[in-house]
C-alpha cells in the first residue's frame, strides 16, 4: 500500500463488486457430469470444463500470466443411478440416486434383488446371501462410522453394490436430501445415495419381504490417473519471487454454490477489486482455482485435497520458501456460528490477532466481532499447503448446523446464501493481502508451537503420575521423567528466543511500512534486502516445524506425537485397571477410542486390516497428505472380540448370580501394548528433542 494505506483500503472496499462474485458462483453451476443433480468430480469432463471458464474470466477481469497447471489424479465420472421398482399396489416408483466414487456401469435397466441390511455390519450379515444382490443400509457417518466400512463388508461379501440412505448426521435439511462423501476405498466396492423419503418405500416393502425385486440403471466410472487442472493467474508485484496465494476449490458435489463455488468467485472478485482499485503490490499476488479437493485418488484415507497436493509437492515445488501465506477459501456466503473465523496455522495467530485489531468498520454480518482460531485442520487445501511449508490460513467454516444439513447434498444452493456475510469475507481478505503486501518479513510467530509442545509435555507428565498407567512404567518412569523435564527447561529456552525474535520481525515491518507511506522507497527497499535472509530463515523454520511435529490421528485431528501416544497410554492403562475392577463396559469404552479401533468391531477382521494396513503399506504418491502423518498403530481386534464374547457370556448369566469374568489373557495383551507405547514415547521424546533444538536455535 504506498501513499496513504487508509485511501487504498478504502478504494478496494468501494470496488468490491459482490454482485459479481455471486453472478460467478451462479455460472458454475452449468457444468455438471449427471444432468439433473450437478456433480463436477476428479478428472470430469464438468470439472474440465468449469477450468476452462474460470481461465476465461482470469484473462477477462485482467490477471497476467493465467496458465493450466496439469496434476495427474484419479478420475471419476458419474452420469446416472436411477432406481424403480413395484409397491405394495402394483405403481411404478422411481427414484433417482447420488453416488460414490466407485464403478458401477449396468449398460441400461438391470433387474437386481435387494435386501435390507440394518446397519452394515458384520452381524447384519449372519444367515444372508447377498451374493450379486444390491444392499440396502442406513448409516450416520458422523456419529457412527464412515462409508466405506459397510461398502467394503458389503463387497466382502459378493453384493453388487451397496445402497446408503443417511439415518442422520448429514443431509439433515430434507427427507429428500441425498449426500456424498469420499469414499476412502477401492473404486470396485460400489456404492451409492438414496434419500430417505425414496429409501422409505423400500423399506416398508423389506419389512415383509426378506428380498424384493428392483431395476437399476446406473453409470459411475472411476479411472486412475487422470490429467486434471489447477486453474492459475496473477497480480505481478515488485518482487515476483515473493508471492501471496488465494486458492480455493472448483470441484463439486451436487451444484456446490456454497461448497466451493462461492469461495471461487471470492477470490475471483477480490483479484478484480485489487486491480480496479489501481492497486500495485509489492509482491506477486497469485490466484489458484483448485481441482479435485473433495476427492482425488483411489482406496486411500486421505483421498480430499488431492488436487492442493499435488499443486505444490508436484507441479510448483518451488513455491515453498516463496508464498509468505496461503489464504484458502471455503464456504465463505453463510454465517457459521455468531462470528466470523479466520482458522490459521499457529505461526500467523499473532499477526492477524494484530490485523484484526486495526481494521477499519466492516460490515456487520456477525454479532460478535471476528477472531482468529488454530491449528489449521485437515479438512481443505490449507492443510496440503501448509504441511509443504507453505504458512496457511482458511476462512473457518466448520461451526453452525450446515455441515448437518446442507453439506455435500442437492440443497447446497443459493436459498442459504448471505449477502452480508459473503460481502464481510471479501473485505476482510482484501484487507489482508494489503496488510501482508506491507511486509518486508514473513510474519511468523512461533510461540504458540512452542507452547502447544509445553502443553503435550505436561499430559505426558501426568501420565506418568496416573495409579493406571504408572505401573506400566516400571523402571522407565524416572528416564521418561527426566526426559520431560529436559524438554520442558529446551521449550521454556525456545520460548524466549521465539518472542525476542519476533519482536525483531515487528521492528523491521514497522519500520518497513512506514518508509512505504513516507514515498521513501528505495530505503524501503533497501530494507527488503537486508531481511531476504531471516525471511528465508524463517520459512525454513516453518517447513521444519511441520515435518517434526505435525501428526493426525485416525479421524483427521491434528496433534503433536506425543499427544498421541501419551493418550492412547493413558487409554490403554485405564482399560486394564477397569479390566481388574470387573467393569468390562467402561474398558471397551476406551478401547474404542485408541486408533481406528471404534470402527473395527462391527466388521470382519478383512474389513478392519484393509483400512488398517493402506494407510502404512502404500506408496507416497497414493496417500499424499497423510503420508508419514499418523504414528504407529495398536491392532486391539483380537483383544477386543473377546472381551465382547465375554460381555455376550455375562449378559446370558444375568440371573445366575456369577459376577467375575477371568480377563488374565486380555489384561496381560494390553499390558504388552501398553509396554510397546512406553518404548515409543521415550523415542518420540528423543527425537523431540533434536528437532526443538535445531528447529529454534537461533
């Protein structure tokens, strides 16, 4: 911002144009794989298209430079998935169905037997032959277990393909909401969508029937490794090596107005107010429509953000140490709780805590002023960016009943779209690329990892103190004791140096804005040369930090290693004392929450190992993100089934007067597992500590 900063803020403010941004979002919803219910997946000829006009309009509102970033993801087309069958008196009902991203093409109007199948568990399964029948379940995938556990054990067991219908948790709004997710399983296990008002009258046939004829006339074709693209344009700045990326994501289920075709044309409508503002950045100011977020590569648990990772781990490598922030977008034309959110990685808390504090009045969509939330999650492209080295920040939209309701369903619409809302993120952003274009130093502060470090610390030192666990320990308390006080006396050192450090960063962008507005530019430039090394520094520092300490459990939460392992100690620990006091319920409660463990015992072990063993035994290429990001693993499906043949034992007692179960052979396995952990926690405490002492050794 040279000359005045409160002129050129007020001069972008005046030519946002959200008419625009909404006019945008409205016209991508013309390109769409299955003609009615939208659609525009991986690979699509839809997403193809929609790529080709967002190039367009780059080129039309002025970006330079607009270029196709071809990525190579797995592909899916899904054209039809139409259901029909005979009621109880003799009409014709038909029905038309979302899908999954799997393969599952009829080649015109197949007659299939259907069976009712509860919930899709292994159980459900007893006494059934659903070999070449298509199975009909419902699921909450929020509240219970993913899609793909009973996609697979229906696979398993030779069905045709499996019909979900969603008994809550997401498509909330309607009985007609249909939903779809990633699937995170193998495209030949097929799998699709049926709302529960269509789902209603085949139940009530199954309630009298144990199977019932149906015909299907589906089209769904997954291919692996397809040519998409990532959609680019730019700003040049002063300095076109160092850059400020706005990305969001043009793929879609349904229409996706909100999710993500609003977040598209924010960015698109910012980048148009930038340059009719006659604004001339100081740095490169890119923009990046993103392909293939909601999902991108085949049988993998991290199958979302396909087309970020491999936007900067494949085709701009060289972006790390160059993009000083990512400012993703998500969802940003409704209001998700009572304030709006800007989710970022720890490092950038305190300068956008600073940002916030002196903006100028915004339009008031919210009651509560907005805020600033960490970490990022891994829930959409920031994550991918940020886990690259790249300083990440997304608009939080997470909070509020969308997600239940209108999320990834055909009500994802512009009957929930609001104006102020939108019309607030387009100012809050613009706001922000201005004050970052203002920095002569990447703003990073990294006390808050430090201090999330300090935090793991201190549950580990409890651990270690709990009746439960303690005896666990054995003679590997005192060295792990005095391996978290080693650490805690490195992060307090690390603490210091991280907020004199960033006092010196302050200093430098104080004095580096200031000479911007006093028109003192060759000094300020001077000073933007001076500092190119602590940036590069800094930079370097983030990317280390990520690599050393960035884990995510089983459910996609991102914590630090020993957080995971102190908790899955503590779990364990607890679950042998609840064994020895004879209370078998609250022991499977908390082994249900170590790992993946919740879902496993209501599958077969096949279904279980499957999703188990391809988060460790595949290559990098085909778990992205995720690759290296969760730790080891405690297989408790052996363990765990006879516990709950045990409870089955004493239920069919009750009466009896027997009140002890012998649990000698379980205790004595979780205790091993616990022993197993105690070896992993010293070892992450070790290597812990090197990387605190490399990463902030100033």
């Amino acid at each position: 911002m040279h000359d005045n900063g409160v002129t050129l803020q007020k001069k972008v403010l005046q030519n946002l144009d959200i008419p625009y941004s909404y006019e945008l979002a409205k016209r991508m919803e013309q390109y769409r794989s299955h003609p009615t219910l939208g659609y525009r997946p991986a690979g699509s000829k839809a997403e193809f298209e929609t790529g080709e006009m967002l190039k367009t309009e780059m080129e039309k509102i002025g970006l330079s430079e607009v270029t196709k970033d071809a990525v190579t993801v797995d592909g899916w087309e899904f054209h039809k998935a139409a259901l029909s069958y005979t009621n109880a008196v003799g009409e014709t009902v038909s029905a038309e169905l979302g899908a999954y991203q799997t393969t599952f093409v009829t080649d015109g109007p197949k007659e299939f037997s259907m069976m009712y199948l509860g919930k899709g568990t292994e159980t459900d399964y007893q006494g059934k032959d659903v070999r070449d029948k298509l199975v009909l379940v419902e699921i909450n995938q929020r509240d219970e277990w993913w899609i793909n556990y009973p996609v697979y054990q229906a696979h398993l067991k030779g069905a045709a393909a499996l019909i979900a219908v969603q008994s809550g948790g997401y498509g909330e709004i309607d009985d007609e909401a249909l939903n779809a997710q990633d699937i995170a399983g193998p495209e030949d296990a097929p799998a699709f969508s049926i709302s529960r008002k269509d789902a209603a009258g085949l139940l009530e046939l199954l309630r009298d029937q144990e199977e019932i004829t149906v015909t299907f006339d589906a089209e769904s074709r997954v291919t692996r490794n397809c040519t998409t693209y990532n959609i680019v344009g730019r700003i040049p700045g002063k300095h076109p090596d160092r850059m400020v990326l706005l990305s969001a994501h043009y793929d879609s289920y349904f229409d996706g107005f909100q999710d993500d075709n609003t977040a598209v044309a924010l960015m698109f409508g910012i980048a148009k107010a930038l340059q009719d503002s006659g604004f001339q950045p100081n740095n490169t100011i890119v923009i990046c429509a993103m392909a293939s977020e909601e999902w991108g590569v085949v049988d993998s648990n991290f199958d979302w953000s396909t087309g970020a990772y491999e936007q900067i781990f494949t085709a701009h490598p060289e972006w790390v140490g160059k993009v000083i922030a990512d400012l993703n977008f998500e969802l940003p034309a409704l209001a998700h709780g009572t304030r709006a959110r800007i989710r970022s990685c720890y490092e950038y808390v305190s300068f956008l805590e600073e940002y916030l504090a002196d903006l100028p009045n915004l339009t008031m969509a919210y009651p509560e002023e907005t805020a600033v939330t960490s970490p990022i999650e891994t829930w959409s492209d920031d994550f991918s960016m940020a886990i690259a080295g790249v300083p990440s920040m997304v608009n939080d939209f997470t909070g509020g009943s969308f997600m239940e309701t209108h999320y990834h369903s055909q009500f994802d619409n512009d009957e929930f779209y609001d104006e102020q809302v939108y019309r607030l993120h387009h100012e809050l952003f613009a706001l922000l690329i201005l004050a970052l274009d203002e920095t002569a130093v990447v703003p990073l502060q990294f006390s808050p990892v430090v201090q999330r470090i300090r935090k793991g610390l201190e549950q580990c030192r409890e651990i270690c103190y709990r009746a439960d666990v303690a005896g666990q320990l054995g003679e590997k308390k005192r060295a792990l004791l005095e391996k978290i006080e080693e650490l805690e006396t490195l992060s307090d050192q690390a603490l210091r140096r991280c907020r004199e450090q960033y006092e010196a960063v302050e200093e430098y962008n104080r004095n580096y804005k200031q000479l911007l507005r006093d028109g003192k530019y060759d000094e300020a430039e001077g000073l933007f040369r001076q500092t190119r090394p602590l940036e590069q520094k800094l930079l370097a520092r983030f990317k280390q930090e990520q690599d050393a300490f960035v884990r995510i459990d089983w459910y996609g939460n991102v914590l630090y290693p020993h957080e995971i392992c102190s908790t899955n100690l503590r779990l364990l620990g607890g679950a042998v004392r609840n064994l020895k006091e004879q209370r078998l319920s609250s022991a499977l409660r908390k082994l249900y929450q170590v790992d993946n463990n919740a879902y496993a015992f209501n599958f077969d072990e096949e279904v279980y190992s499957h999703f188990t063993d391809y988060v460790f035994h595949q290559p990098k290429d085909r778990l992205k993100w995720g690759y290296g990001r969760l730790p080891e693993h405690e297989n408790l499906y052996g363990t765990v089934k006879q516990l709950l043949q045990k409870e089955k034992h004493l239920e069919a007692l009750t009466g009896s007067g027997m009140k002890e179960m012998d649990y000698r052979e379980e205790i004595a396995s979780l205790e091993h597992a616990c022993s197993k952990l105690v070896v992993s926690l010293m070892n992450i405490m070790q290597q812990m500590e090197k990387s605190v002492t490399e990463i902030f050794e100033l």
